[in-house]
C-alpha cells in the first residue's frame, strides 16, 4: 500500500497536469487573468488538494469517496476551462487534446477509487 498521498500515480499524474495548466496559461491574454487563468489554475490544482486530504480520510471509505469524487468534479471543471481555452484560440487544438487526454486519464483513475474505495483503506 501506498504510505502517502504523494505516491500514488493519479496524485503524480493531476499534480503534473496542473503544472502544465500552470505554464500554458501564462501565455493567456491579459483580460483573462482573473477570469479563465484563475479557474483554470485553481480548478486543476483543487484536484491535487482533494486527493490529499481524501487519502487522510481513506480509513473511512465513504468520506474517502467522497473527496475522490470532489476532486472528480474540479476535474471535471478544469476540463469545461479546458474548452473554453480551445474555443477561445488560446491554446491550439493539439494542447487541448494533450491536456484533455490527461485529464481524462486522471478522471478514470478517480472514478475507480470512488467506486473501490476498500482498496485504499489503511491496512492494519
């Protein structure tokens, strides 16, 4: 079993997903600063918070679905952003279907430990 949040792979994936968010997003017109940048960074980065503190709540499996499904939803956010982005022309097609892949990837791997939240659970 992984001994910390930080371990595991969907954790390593969101993580890296969200540091990429990060530096595309600085290339973002400025009118969107406050607006698109922000969801986009805050949305992403709400994942990796969501795993964390769900992974401290893992000898509790409902509580533990619980936040694995929140950090499903600011996944799901982060992808809506993610179109917006693309509609918008300030990423090219290419970026998005990179980034949206990803983030795909990091929802299926959220959606199996909300639906198996006993194989995370702390082993005594």
């Amino acid at each position: 079993m992984v001994g910390s949040f930080r371990e595991l792979t969907v954790y390593k994936k969101a993580f890296r997903l969200a540091m990429e968010i990060f530096e595309i997003t600085k290339k973002f017109p400025a009118e969107e600063k406050y607006e698109l940048v922000d969801q986009l960074r805050r949305s992403s980065r709400a994942v990796c918070r969501a795993i964390g503190e769900g992974y401290r709540k893992r000898q509790y499996p409902k509580h533990f679905s619980s936040k694995m499904s929140d950090a499903d939803m600011e996944n799901t956010e982060t992808q809506v952003s993610l179109d917006f982005a693309e509609a918008c022309k300030y990423i090219s097609n290419e970026e998005y279907n990179e980034l949206r892949n990803k983030s795909e990837e990091v929802g299926r791997m959220l959606n199996h430990m909300v639906e198996n939240p006993e194989k995370y659970r702390p082993k005594h």
